[in-house]
C-alpha cells in the first residue's frame, strides 16, 4: 500500500511545477489523498487535501492561491499543480492516505 511521488527538481522563484502521485495496493478512490511537505530541519506539515471523489479540497494558508490539488481516479493519482513558487517552498514533498505508507517523496528545490 504505497503512493510514488513524482515530478520534484529544481526550478527558479516565480516557476511552476505540477508533482504526481500514483497509487498502488488499495482502491484509491476511496479514501481522501493528503499531500505533506518537510523542509531541512522543519517537521512535515500539511500543504493540500483532496475528497475521495475530488470534490473537495483544503490547502494549507501558504498554498491557497497557489497551488492546486486535484486527482484522476480512472489513473490512480493524485496531482499537486504549484504555481508561484518561492524559496520557502523548497521540501521533500510526499502524498499519503490512512492507509498507505509514507513514500520516498519528491524533492522540490525552489532556487535562482
């Protein structure tokens, strides 16, 4: 019961980059999708949620306006879309559910 993360690297302040999520182990469309972040020495915190029919969405005060959670059932995955991006968004960044293990994540390094 895994997610692999996807889509991380290095990108300029302002850039953009759209991180993915594939499923394995579970019937993904049921259960709700979390994406987390942990930057160096910081704990891992909240960035975006998403509904098991991807109805709803939550985002942590940092993401609202610019990142966008959204996920594809059909492809059991779930994406990150970050637009914006700045310094402070540079983190391993992982998606997990109640059921699955936490991954090996995607490193995203926002830097000029």
């Amino acid at each position: 019961v895994q997610f692999v993360e996807s889509g991380g690297g290095l990108v300029q302040p302002g850039g953009s980059l759209r991180l993915s999520c594939a499923a394995s182990g579970f019937t993904f469309s049921s259960y709700d999708v979390t994406w987390y972040r942990q930057a160096p020495g910081k704990e891992r915190e909240l960035v975006a949620g998403i509904s098991r029919g991807g109805a709803f969405t939550n985002y942590a005060t940092f993401a609202k306006g610019r990142f966008t959670i959204s996920r594809d059932n059909a492809k059991n995955t779930v994406y990150l879309q970050m637009n914006s991006l700045k310094p402070e968004d540079t983190a391993v960044y992982y998606c997990k559910n109640v059921v699955s293990n936490w991954g090996q994540g995607t490193q995203v390094t926002v830097s000029s």
